[in-house]
C-alpha cells in the first residue's frame, strides 16, 4: 500500500513537473475528501449497522448527520442502516434537503473551478477507476458540486477532510448504490 502511494506520488509529480518542494507538500486527502490509494476501500472503521432511528423521515430517506459523521438510510418500523461517512473540514460543511440527480459507477472526477483555485496543482480531469477520488461510485446531490461517493482511504472515514462530499468507503457507498434510486430525498444536518 504504502509502495502503490510512492510511485502514484512518483508519477503524479513527474507529470505536473513539479518541483522538489511542491512535491513534498502534495497531500492527496484534499481531493474531495479521497485519494488514490490502488485499493478497493477496506472495511470501514465504523461498521455498518442497523439502529434504531426514530424520525419523521419516510423509508428511503437519506439522512446525513454531519456532526456524528455518520449517513442514515431509513427503513421501516423506526430503524435505520447506519454507515460512517467522512464529512466536509471546516469552512466546507454544509446543510440542506436535495434529491439524488444522478448515480454514476466508477465515475469521472473533474475538479470544480473553486478547488482548481486553491489547489492549481490538481489534474483538471481523471477518468473513473480505482485511483480516482470518488471511488467505485457516486451519488450527485442536486444541482450541487456535492456527492456521497467511495473512497479508497477507508482510514479517513469518521473525519473532518474533504471539501464538501460525504464519503464512504467503497464497500459501504456500493451497498448505499444498490439500495437508493435517484430522486431520493437527502436531508443533511449539521
């Protein structure tokens, strides 16, 4: 693992033709929140399970709750199927109600104009696969920059370090996939 990292390292900075310095600061936890790591996501530190969920919500629902760092999907008869999820770091968390607008596997990643901004040193497209930041699949959340997608640092999962995105392992957001539809509701709380 730590092997497959120097030699993306190695050839991520050969490719920009960066410098000795600019290299050492290259830190790829910044890309949205997942970083190529040429592994298919591991087991989550926080495992998946059923709870008890007493809400409002209609079964289906999506439920991020932010502060516990935690994405409810709701089932019925007052449970839910609780995944850990890595959040936005500060200045990047967010609130509201959207709706799946798209479901993609193995998706593409463009970085958004915003993230180019702070970071010029990005790729400005990857194609889908294992190295790329949003991991085996993504969910678009409206018309927003946001989505829940994989990633394959499954030891960040339970942080604070993306810009924005909810990510999850890539098993969990596999199994999350399999169960929504788009135009599922997803309320996120902060």
């Amino acid at each position: 693992m730590i092997r497959a990292f120097a030699l993306l390292f190695a050839a991520v900075t050969l490719m920009a033709g960066a410098s000795q310095a600019r290299a050492e600061s290259f830190d790829t936890r910044d890309f949205m929140g997942g970083g190529p790591n040429f592994s298919m996501g591991g087991s989550s530190p926080i495992p998946r399970t059923t709870v008890n969920f007493g809400s409002e919500y209609a079964p289906g629902t999506i439920v991020v709750n932010t502060a516990e760092r935690r994405l409810y999907l709701v089932l019925p008869n007052g449970q839910a199927l609780r995944y850990g999820i890595g959040v936005g770091r500060d200045g990047f968390r967010w609130g509201g109600v959207h709706r799946i607008s798209a479901k993609k596997e193995w998706p593409a990643w463009t970085p958004p104009s915003q993230m180019l901004a702070r970071r010029p040193d990005l790729p400005r497209h990857m194609a889908g696969g294992i190295d790329n930041p949003l991991g085996a699949r993504a969910m678009y959340l409206g018309s927003t920059l946001y989505r829940i997608h994989g990633s394959n640092e499954p030891e960040t999962i339970g942080q604070a370090v993306s810009s924005g995105c909810f990510r999850m392992t890539n098993d969990d957001v596999q199994d999350l996939y399999d169960r929504v539809s788009v135009g599922t509701t997803v309320v996120v709380k902060n």
